[in-house]
C-alpha cells in the first residue's frame, strides 16, 4: 500500500531547511536536505514515499528528471484524479496546484487535510514548513497522485463537495479584465517608491505590474505567486486591503480620460514586403522560429543559471551555435572601412561567442544579451539600446518590430518608446532598482521587460524579440554593420576613460590597449587593478593575469589572437 500520510512524513522530516527559487534537487538522494524549491521539494517527496516520478516531464531516467509545477499541472491531468483545490484541502497529501502562465511562477503545496494548512517549500522568507491560511491563496485546482491511498477518498467512499470560496476582497493580480482603480494607483506608487518599476502608474494591474510585484517578492524574499495580499502589503507598508485615500481617488479619475502623445505621430514609412515570423515552436529541447517564406531556425534552449537569484533563460549550444553560422561570423577583412580598428577588435568578438551576430542568451542579470559584442539591454544609453535604436531607425523597422518607434522622450531625446493604444511608453526611462542581493543599480528596466518579461521562464517576448532580431541579420546587412557600429564607438569610449583616470596608459601599445578594452567590456577588472598592472615591470603580463583564474578560457582565447596579430604586422603602428 501507498499511504498518503507518508509523502507528510516525508516531507515533514524537511522542515525548517532553506529555499531558493530554481534549485536543483536529486530525487533519488534520500538524504538531500536543502535548498529546495516548491515543485523540487514535491517531486522529491513523491519519489521517496512511493519510489515514482511526478511532475518531472517526459523523461523516465530520474538522473534527467526536472521538477516544475507546469508538469505538475500535466501530471495531474495525465496521470491523477484532478479534484477542486478546496476539496484537496480537506485531504492529507493531496497536491495543490497553481498552474503558471506567461509572466508568472507556479506552485505546488501538499495538503494536511484541515482545510487550512499546507506542507511546502514556500519561499526564500519561508522555506519548507507548515503553514496556514491555504484557502486565502490562488490555486488552480488539487490533484490526488496515481496509485495513493487517500483513506476512504480514493475509494470514492466519501462525498467530495467543494465549500464556497473565501472572500478575495482585496486582493490584486493579473487578469481578464484588469483590476483598474485608485487601489491598484497606490499599489503601483508604492513599488516605485521601493525601487521596482511598475511602468505607467495608471491605475491598471497589467503586465507590468505584476512583473514589478514579481520582481518586489522575489527581492522580499515572500512568496512569489505576483498576488498582491497580506505578505506584500506588509513588505510595501500598505493596509489590506488596500483603502485609498481621496487624493488617490482624484489622481485615478483624473486618469481615466485617454491622453494622445504630446507630439505629432509620425507614421513609419511602409516598405516592400520582408520575410516575417510566422510562428515559434518547442522541437526538442530547442525553441525554433520557422518563417512565412518557410525559412526555420533555431532560436535556443532553455537553461537554469543563479547569479544575485535563480533564473531561468535562453542559451545556445553547439547545435543551435552551428545552426547560427548562417547569421554571420565577424571578419576583420568585411569590414576594411574601419581600417586598422576592425582587426584589434576582432580578438574580444572572437571571444565573445565566437564573434557570431546571432549570439544570444537571456539567463543572467541583464536578461537579454544579443550580438557579436554581446550587448546587454540592463545597460542605460549604451549596449543593446543603442542597438536596438539605429535599428528603428530604418524605414523597415515596422516590419519587424511594429509596436516599437523612436520619439522625444519628456527631456527631448529620441528614445525607444512602445505603443500602448494611443500612448507611447518611453522603455529607456532610468530607473535605480533593488537588485535581490541588495545592491542597487540604474537600469532601464521597461526595455528589459519588452525582451524578457520574466526572469524565471522562457517567455514570449524573448523568443519573439530574439526571432525578430535574428532574421533581421539574415535579410539587411545593415543589422550586422550597426553592431560594429555601436561596438567600436563604445570601446573607444571607454578606452578613453581609462586613459584620463590612468596617466600610465598612453594608447601608444596597442597590445596593452587590447587587454584593457577586453577587460573593460567583460567587467573582469577594475581601473584600479588595470592601474596597477600598468605599474609593474610587466605590464602585459600582468594586463594579462586580472581575471584570468576565474575567466581562463576567454583569456586564453584573446591571447592566441593577440599573437597571430602581432606574426601578421596587420596592427603595426596602430595606437588607440
């Protein structure tokens, strides 16, 4: 027999150990004991009461096996007798399930039969315990696993009748149609006011709310289900329910009558018809986008990656890096109108994915690094969105990215700015964010959200954005020639800033200029560490030797670059 009360053994022996969202947990190790997160936690339990998979995907091999609740959500379908989520309340072991959707994260929590507590990994302010308030939170529905014995319940011997629902008064999250008022105002100020972006503060729970309520319980450390209730009223210093004031009644009304952009709509020129994506599919464990005009390719793979939180992104391996070949590899000897430039540039793109135009992956930090260079969208005013806005500046553009114009942002410089009906959102508005280690930063984080709304799922908008910009290379050279464009502009720049805070470097040795733009553009070293290698006998070698233990591989490949430069003369006489 198969006790239901076992996988509550099991799980209670667990309680008390820590959480982190996106970790990796061996099923078949019965003495694992942490970190956990909710659907690793469930599938571990589930093997080890009952010795079988659930919610782990396709795969049988329980060294591949990855636990998430959307394959919670399948499993139950597939596999186990889906109840509503208030009778499994009422059943001790039974799951509940909240199935995640674009933009949003899943859960999986185990029942202690009360109608009120629940046995789960919470989150990274929680870890696994027991808790209660169950039935104030959003469930998708319950699920009672194949060939467990729930008692009487799985003989159908008692009578499932699901009890009306608790009130939700109060709380907020993303639906259809929006929650729009004066609450929903206070809410959104109150997330700006804690350094996470909501966009426009217009009163209305769309996306990007909940992707700021998101990023805010993720940086808490509360659990993310992107619900506001009880937990982030608390962490924003709100009531709950939320009770706005006068003041916020009158700014939301005030808000209700449509405002047309302040300056004339220009219409983007209609050019002749270009090739268009036509759709994007899962083959395999790769994401390929496949044309009008029937052309396909591969996009990447999904991967999981921890750097200030766990996340979850886009990445290219060998298969998808070979399929890319076919967007271009940068040669110095393409681009001869650069002069000496486009050959000292080409060890760092070499070591840059392999110089590849099409190199991208959206796991870390910046969620979405596209090019040769690898520009990442984090950055203000430089990288991807200076990319992104020579691009937009074709006549073109619309065809590939339609909701997307350049227009005078409220300080009179043209930016990036997305249409919403007939407003115009500025996506390169600067904002200093909380990252989830604590440290701040200014980002522009409505033009990483258009690239990736989610840092923990592959989402739509980063394989469209990706597709888009991918296919933009095959068809108009241009797309190639700008990345250079951007790229030798911003090194110059930044070679530049070394010289007036290092009096040492003169840009005189090209090979030492090399090594330090190839620093500065990775972030390996600081001016300090640089200042202090050009103070050494050394001084080469020791540009050399600043990141190199922890990036050996990136280093050994500029520097057998760096000598086939030096044996062909090509950079003789050249200085920086």
């Amino acid at each position: 027999m198969n006790p239901a009360a076992h996988i509550l053994e099991i799980g209670s022996s667990r309680i008390g150990q820590r959480y982190i969202l996106g970790s990796n947990v061996p099923l078949d190790n019965p003495n694992w004991s942490g970190p956990w997160d909710c659907a690793e936690f469930a599938s571990w339990c589930v093997y080890q009461a009952f010795g079988f998979l659930f919610g782990v995907g396709a795969t049988k091999n329980v060294a591949k096996a990855e636990p998430y609740s959307g394959h919670w959500a399948d499993d139950a379908k597939k596999y186990g007798r889906v109840i509503a989520w208030e009778d499994a309340l009422r059943i001790p072991g039974a799951a509940l399930i909240r199935v995640p959707k674009a933009g949003k994260i899943g859960h999986v929590a185990f029942a202690m039969g009360d109608g009120d507590r629940t046995l789960e990994a919470r989150g990274a302010a929680f870890g696994v315990g027991i808790f209660s308030g169950a039935a104030e939170r959003t469930w998708s529905f319950g699920c009672m696993l194949p060939g467990v014995d729930y008692d009487d319940v799985a003989t159908g011997t008692a009578e499932l009748t699901a009890k009306p629902k608790l009130s939700t008064t109060g709380y907020l999250w993303e639906k259809k149609p929006h929650f729009k008022g004066a609450n929903v105002l206070v809410l959104q100020r109150a997330l700006q006011k804690k350094g996470v972006d909501p966009g426009p503060i217009d009163g209305d729970f769309g996306h990007q709310t909940h992707s700021a309520l998101v990023s805010f319980q993720i940086a808490s450390g509360i659990e993310v289900d992107g619900v506001f209730g009880k937990n982030s009223a608390d962490r924003l210093g709100l009531s709950f329910p939320i009770v706005p004031t006068p003041a916020d009644i009158a700014a939301y009304e005030s808000l209700k009558t449509p405002k047309g952009p302040t300056e004339p709509v220009v219409s983007q020129p209609q050019a002749a018809p270009i090739d268009t994506i036509a759709s994007i599919q899962k083959q395999g464990p790769f994401y390929v986008a496949l044309t009008a005009s029937g052309f396909s390719f591969k996009i990447g793979s999904a991967t999981s990656y921890h750097d200030d939180m766990s996340r979850v992104g886009l990445r290219q391996g060998t298969q998808t890096i070979q399929d890319t070949l076919q967007f271009g590899v940068y040669r110095a000897a393409d681009f001869s109108a650069l002069g000496q430039w486009a050959h000292f540039i080409e060890p760092t793109l070499t070591a840059e994915g392999g110089a590849r135009f099409a190199t991208l992956n959206t796991y870390d930090r910046a969620a979405f690094t596209f090019g040769a260079p690898q520009f990442a969208a984090h950055t203000p005013r430089e990288n991807l969105v200076e990319y992104v806005r020579l691009l937009l500046a074709l006549p073109e553009a619309a065809h590939y990215f339609p909701d997307l114009s350049l227009r005078p942002n409220a300080a009179g410089r043209t930016t990036i700015h997305l249409v919403q009906g007939a407003t115009f959102v500025d996506l390169e508005r600067e904002t200093e964010v909380v990252r989830p280690n604590g440290r701040k930063e200014t980002q522009i984080v409505e033009f990483m959200r258009y690239l990736n709304s989610s840092p923990t799922e592959v989402d739509e908008n980063e394989l469209n954005a990706a597709a888009r910009l991918m296919l933009w290379l095959k068809l108009d050279t241009r797309a190639r020639q700008f990345q250079i464009d951007v790229f030798v502009a911003t090194m110059k720049s930044k070679l530049a800033y070394v010289k007036n805070k290092v009096p040492a470097f003169t840009g005189a040795d090209w090979e030492e200029a090399l090594w330090i733009m190839d620093i500065r553009h990775q972030g390996r070293g600081s001016i300090q560490e640089i200042a202090a290698a050009l103070a050494k006998p050394d001084r080469i070698g020791a540009l050399r030797q600043i990141g190199a233990a922890k990036y050996k591989s990136r280093v050994d490949t500029v520097a057998a670059a760096v000598v086939t430069l030096k044996s062909s003369g090509v950079l003789d006489g050249f200085h920086v």
